[in-house]
C-alpha cells in the first residue's frame, strides 16, 4: 500500500513538472482560447460520425467538427448523473476528493465547496475572460453561483431544465405539467422521474433572474446571441476566453413545440443543439480561429427511462445488465452510462480528421487546458485527470492507465468508486439498481470477485471473464491493488472538500414570492 502511495505523489509531481515545461514551451506565445461544449444526457450514438453505417444526419455541425478535429472514441464523463460530472470537469477531482457525489437540488442552500478551486479561476487570474451559458447545476445560491465561481458573465439555468414548470414544457416522460395547471404541485420528483412544479424554471443573467417562467422555446436564440457576442467581445478586447457552455437540450428534449411526429422529437432536439454547435464554430472560425480550442462531450449517457426521449447508447448496451432487467445508461457504471461523443477541434494544432481511442475522462480537461494555456495548478491537492496535449496535438494514445467509475445514484453507496477501467478490462463490483424504458429496475448485487469484461471482444458488456481463467486472475489482481492504492489516497488527502447537501424552502430562487410559481413575467 505505502508503494502505491509513493506511485501516486510521484505521478503527481510528474504533473507538476509537465506543465512547468509547457509553460517554457508556450511561456511567450499567444494564449490559446478555450470553448467547452457539454450536452446534456447525450448518448455516444447520438454524434452521426460515430455510426456512420446508419446513415443518419442528425448532427452535421459536429461531424464537420469532427472532420476537421479529432474524434475521442474512449472518453467518459467523470460521473453517470449532472452534478458530479460537472464538478468533475470543473475541478479535475473525483467526486470523494471534491466533495459532490450527486445531485444538487431546487431547494439546496449549498453547492460545489468552496475549498475547491475551480478551472475559470485559474484561468481568470492569469488574465482569461471567462463566461459561462447554460445548465450550471452547482450551487445557485450566494458564493455557490457560477459569477463567484470564476465566470465574469453568466446566462443560464441553475439546473435541469425539468427542475421548475414553464408555460410550455419540454417533451418528457411522464410529461410536465405547465405553471399553473390543475395538476398536483409537488417540490420533489415522483418515483418515475416527473417534474419540479412548485417554482417556474428561472433564467438567470449573472445574479439576476430575469425571466421566471422562462421560456423554453427561444432559450437556444438567446444562448446563440450571448455566445456569438461573448466570442466576437473577446477578440475586439484582444483578450483570451474560457467559454463554457452547458446544453441541456437533451435532457428534456426542446424539439419545436407540438412537433408532430412524437418517434422524431429527440432527433429534432439533436438537430437544434448541433445548430446552436455549428454557430459557435462559425462565429469563433471567422474570429480566431487558428488560436481557439473547442472541445465537445457528454455530462453522462441517455436517461434511458425517457423510452423515446432518450438518446442512442451505440453498441455499448450493458448487454449482461439489461439481460436481467433494469438500466444501463445514465446513474449507472455501464458504459452506456459514460461513454459519451466527444470531439476536440483546433485548426492547425490538432490534426484534421483523426480518431484517438486513448482512455480519457472528463476530469483532463482541467489539466489540459491549464497546461495549454501556461498555467501550473494549486500544488495543495490531488488531481485525478491527466493532461492529454499530446493525444490532441501529436496523435499520441497513451491516456489513464486505470480509470474509476463512481456509482451514480443506481447500485451501491453514491459515488463509491465501485467500477474500474484498466486498459481494455472494466470490473464490476456492483450492478443492478437503475430504472429502465418501461419502469424495470435490476436487482442490487455485490460482485466478489468482480465481474470482468474485455471491451475489444465484447463492447456491449454481455459475458464476463471466467474466474478460473489467467487472464481473469491477473486482471482481478491488478485492478483490486490499485483500487486499494486511490481508496487509501483519498483517505490520506488533506484536499477532500465536503458538500453541504441541506434544503431549504427559501432557498430555491424567486424573483417574486407574491405570484404564483414566482412568475416575474408575463407570459406571451
């Protein structure tokens, strides 16, 4: 244990050391720009250019981004549900080092803690103008707010967009009701996933709501113009971005209102995203587009329980799982639950039309962007993530040696990191739990040993390993010492923040607590 102790400050410093040669290395040049892209419950099937056999044209901005970039076919979002994987992202961290295991609520007086430093601000400090639009899902109250979290401008949701009513509601399964009607009014979810209706959705713009109900149906125009304009602003003021924008389209899919053909709603919804993906690119291609880094993925696999609504997991069935009932996408360790389409673009620095089938997470993109920018993170925590420059610049394919999947809200204690990945092996040491089209929930079972699966031969995760074979033991071996070498790690960590996960009525946003839902607008 004290040897995989030593191998985890050794690879820590490694990092360190790293980024202070990039930091040589691009010490005196231009600073890159940065746009982050995060969809919403978005499956790895849902990108056309990752099934091209199916001759589909759902998204042809992104698939021109993908001609153009590089495809990541092995890369995961850090968590299988919203808040963690957004944390994740934003911190480098796992969830038991930053604290956010699951979900933060309407009505949560807390978010991702504040001990944690956060990607923007680093980058603002180093003279970044950061910004973020969209789902932010950590903390809406007080410091907890994207402004205090390092972004100079925000326009957005706190959360989900199924997490308040509107006038007009999202596509949804069971289906929303609209502010004010007749239905029953509860402050929680149902068991079967409905709707947040006691308060309207709210749109914030920095720390201001300004429209509550909002209204789902020109939210996309409304995040196309503050993009555009934040990336045209930028470049007339010389100055570098970080724009982070966080879709949640797919989430409740916002298709037009009264679409007509029900089968093709979530395609609509994917169309509309990837026309909100292609003005982005457009508008940063005719400002700097030789210097601006855009990097597409998921926040976590298809909430398979929305039937129709849900997206398109690809090949990665969770076979073995949906064979005994139950789910394999979003909230579970499946790779349908994580795997998710992502595609890196940079003219001229990564090269056009590639694939990289490295191991990599969400949690490199933290590393990666401060490397690529000049900028050495805190040295008084650990990080999970891994810079990944030279698979995205030099074609190299080295990514995690081992990669851990944190339970996420189906199987086992949430985030638990009760799934490992190393290599082209994943083991299992709890399944079952998440809730499937139709309402089926697979049983909760204890793997020991754990179940292996060999992903090149079997994908769709359908036949485990047989224990009394070799290959089996030497994978079980390794997988169970380095998952003894991290738990102990975290243990050890002084870093480990805790999230303060209390509710409290008065602490879901309103802008007018007179009117019903705390509608500040009238609606058109």
């Amino acid at each position: 244990m004290a040897a995989g102790f030593t191998l985890f400050l050794l690879s820590g410093m490694l990092m360190c050391g790293q980024l202070l040669h990039k930091v040589s290395q691009h010490g005196a040049s231009k600073k890159p720009n940065f746009i982050i892209i995060l969809a919403d419950d978005i499956g790895w099937g849902d990108l056309d250019a990752n099934q091209s056999d199916e001759k589909r044209n759902n998204t042809p901005h992104l698939n021109q981004m993908a001609e153009q970039g590089q495809r990541l076919t092995d890369f995961h979002s850090p968590a299988s549900t919203c808040s963690p994987s957004r944390a994740a992202i934003l911190t480098g961290r796992y969830g038991l080092r930053n604290g956010v295991t699951h979900n933060f609520a309407v009505e949560s007086v807390a978010g991702l803690p504040l001990s944690e430093v956060t990607l923007p601000q680093l980058l603002q400090k180093e003279g970044y103008y950061t910004a973020m639009i969209g789902k932010w899902h950590l903390g809406h109250n007080g410091p907890y707010a994207p402004t205090n979290r390092g972004f100079e401008y925000y326009l957005g949701i706190p959360y989900s967009n199924d997490m308040g009513c509107t006038d007009i509601p999202g596509y949804n399964l069971p289906q929303c009701p609209p502010c004010g009607s007749a239905a029953p009014h509860t402050e929680k979810r149902s068991a079967h996933g409905g709707c947040y209706s006691r308060v309207g959705l709210p749109l914030i713009e920095n720390s201001s709501i300004v429209q509550q109900p909002l209204d789902l149906w020109t939210l996309t125009e409304q995040y196309k113009s503050a993009a555009t304009r934040i990336i045209r602003s930028a470049r007339e003021r010389g100055q570098p971005y970080l724009l982070y924008i966080a879709l949640a389209h797919m989430h409740v899919p916002l298709a037009p209102p009264l679409h007509s053909d029900v089968g093709r709603v979530y395609a609509a919804s994917l169309q509309e995203m990837d026309g909100l993906v292609g003005e982005v690119k457009s508008a940063s291609d005719d400002t700097d587009k030789d210097n601006t880094l855009i990097w597409f993925t998921g926040d976590n696999g298809p909430w398979e329980q929305k039937c129709q609504y849900a997206g398109c997991v690809g090949p990665f069935m969770g076979k073995w799982q949906t064979s005994r009932g139950g789910g394999s996408a979003k909230r579970t360790t499946w790779e349908g639950g994580h795997r998710v389409p992502t595609v890196a673009y940079w003219p001229g620095r990564i090269p056009a039309n590639t694939t990289s089938s490295a191991l990599l997470s969400g949690m490199d993109i933290f590393p990666t962007l401060l490397s690529l920018a000049g900028v050495t993170p805190p040295s008084d925590r650990r990080y999970d993530g891994i810079d990944a420059t030279d698979i995205l610049l030099h074609r190299e394919q080295t990514g995690h040696e081992f990669l851990f999947h944190p339970n996420s809200g189906a199987a086992g204690e949430i985030g638990d990191l009760q799934t490992v990945r190393s290599g082209k092996h994943k083991a299992f040491y709890i399944t079952g739990a998440a809730e499937a089209c139709g309402g089926a929930t697979g049983r909760e079972q204890l793997h020991d040993p754990p179940l292996i699966f060999d992903l090149e031969r079997d994908e769709s995760e359908e036949t485990p390993l047989r224990t009394e074979t070799l290959e089996y033991q030497a994978v079980a071996e390794r997988i169970a010492r380095r998952r003894e070498d991290l738990l102990w790690d975290i243990a050890d960590d002084k870093s480990v923040s805790t999230a303060d996960y209390s509710t409290d009525a008065a602490a879901a946003p309103c802008c007018d607590p007179e009117h019903a839902v705390c509608r500040c607008h009238t609606p058109s």
